[in-house]
C-alpha cells in the first residue's frame, strides 16, 4: 500500500471496529438535534451534544441551522427546506466514505465534488393527491472525482462508500420513529 | 375559525393545493445539494438553486453547511456529522407542519421546541458486524408545545404534522438512491 494524504485516519477506525467487536455496549451512539419555532415555517435547530462510546460527548463547537420554506411557498425563506438537510447530509457521507476507503486502499485523492439531486412531487404534503408520497421520489448523486486511478477504481471507491454509509441506508431503507408530545 | 397570527400563509397553501391538483408538472420539484471535499471526512456543502413550478429558482442567499466526524473518530469536528443532518431535517420539518396545521385549525401558538434523538450502532458503518445496520437503529422525537389549545388537540396538530412531513415519510420508507461517477 502506497502512503497516501487524504486526511483520514484509516488506522485509528480499524482500531475502533476491533475494540467494538468485543464491546458492542460502546459502540451505541445517540446524536441529538433541538429545534426551536420561530415563525411561519421558519425553525432554528442547535446541534452541540452526543453519546457515544460510553459517555456524554460534545462538538467542539455548537452548529445553529435555519429551515425555512421558500417564497415561492408564500413563506420567509430564512434558510433552506427541511427535506434538503436531508439531501446535505447524502453529498457529505458519501464523500467522507470516498475519502476514507481511497485512504485505506492506498489512493491519493485531489478532488471530489458531487451533486445531489432529489426529485419531489409537492401534491403529497400539500394534499392534493393521496397517491402520492411526501417525501423524495427519488435521489441522484453524481460524483466527479480526480484521483490518482483507474476509473474502474474509482468506481469501486464510490461502491464502497455507498455500503458503509449511514446517510445512504437512512434513506433507502425504512426507520421506525416515534414522534410524541412531552 | 378564530384568526391566529403564527405566520403561516395557510390560504395560499391551500390555493396552490387546489392548483396543483390541475397542473401536476408545475408540482415537480428538484432539489439540489453540491458537496465539495476538503479534507479527511470534513466536507462543504452548499445549497441555493432549485427547479420547482416550471423553472429554475433559487433561495434568497447561498447556505454553506460544514460536516465532518467528531474527535473521537479520530477526526477533525469541523462541523456536525452527515447523519445529523437528517435528525436536523426531520425536527424542522415536523415544526413547520406543527405551525402550518395550527394556523389552519386556529391554534394560536406560544411556543414549540422539540428534541429529536437518534440511536445509532456505529459497529455497523465500521463494518464490525454485517448484522448491524448502517444507520439509525431508531429515532425519537419529542416536542413541548405552549399554545391556546388542549393536550388532546395539540397532540392532534402533530399528528396530523407527521402524517403530511416530507422528511418523516422520506425516513420511515424507502427512497431509491442512485449514485454515480460522471
């Protein structure tokens, strides 16, 4: 394997997997988000504090978001839709599993950008057709990528990343959540 | 109705449903997400143009989003996790349906906060373990609402704010995900 400098410390997550196959209670994370009405359909979210490995853990910094809907829905447009976080954190997962399976096999990477598309037909949260769904119809990533190799393994990394990436299994497949009034 | 002053422009909602229900092409909306990798897993996300009612548009201004791995992954934490991103979307989300519903049913809102939690076994992104899925295992929202209205009526607005939120449904269902090198 050549030294590659892509950034990612390739060695302390295998490390990690080895220590968690046998302490899977550590390997349990819970990551939070608060959200605070604004007005309208215009919300503030904070994201600072997480469990895992055991403990209490905090971002070194707290992250503030805005959500918002645009004018074209007769609102403020103080940020953007809360469907397209969804579509942020896709673009940002795959491209952290580019750069960390290129790391560990050994490619060195000069650029990744990537656009994320997602299709949505309003008339479902709107209403107007209850055949339709709320969410996505579908979502397409497109991946540019200069690196030092083939297409074809480059291809592979991009495979890969798709495999271990928890954004991109949040989407495809179905997760129980549970809304309550406290 | 009683008028309520939450900021939500319901009429219009409601005329763009009665239009779209006519005009199902100008209901097709693509959103846009351009990640760009910086360096290890910390990469930057910008969102502003979309297609929506016909024809290209954009937010009011460019959002840049900034996501990355904690510390304790051996990282740099310039930003939140790609997986936060998506509890971010889903508690702006189910706010703005919550004021939206409200404004129509005549709800005068005080205040809505809500805490959104999402469990998450990291053994399966570090391929520790081929059962463990690779993103949330579940997720759990939580709201406190202060408005003009009774316990069983303000649980009826978020209810009803489930039944019609896009990131709810784009979670708790699949999405086809299609992900390519240009």
């Amino acid at each position: 394997m050549t030294t590659v400098t892509n950034g990612v410390n390739v060695q302390a997550l295998l490390d990690a997997r080895e220590v968690l196959k046998g302490a899977p209670e550590a390997a349990q994370f819970t990551w939070r988000a608060s959200a605070s009405w604004q007005h309208g359909v215009h919300s503030q979210i904070k994201v600072q504090s997480f469990f895992g490995l055991g403990e209490e853990r905090e971002h070194k910094a707290e992250s503030v978001f805005e959500a918002d809907h645009p004018e074209v829905f007769a609102a403020t447009d103080n940020g953007i839709t809360p469907i397209e976080y969804l579509i942020v954190g896709l673009a940002s997962c795959l491209t952290a599993g580019v750069a960390s399976v290129a790391e560990n096999r050994g490619i060195q990477l000069r650029s990744v950008t990537s656009t994320v598309e997602g299709e949505h037909d309003i008339r479902g949260i709107l209403g107007a057709d209850s055949d339709v769904r709320n969410g996505f119809n579908d979502i397409k990533v497109t991946f540019h990528i200069d690196a030092d190799a083939s297409r074809e393994d480059i291809e592979a990394l991009v495979a890969q990343s798709q495999k271990r990436s928890a954004v991109f299994d949040a989407l495809t497949n179905p997760t129980n959540v549970t809304v309550e009034v406290a």
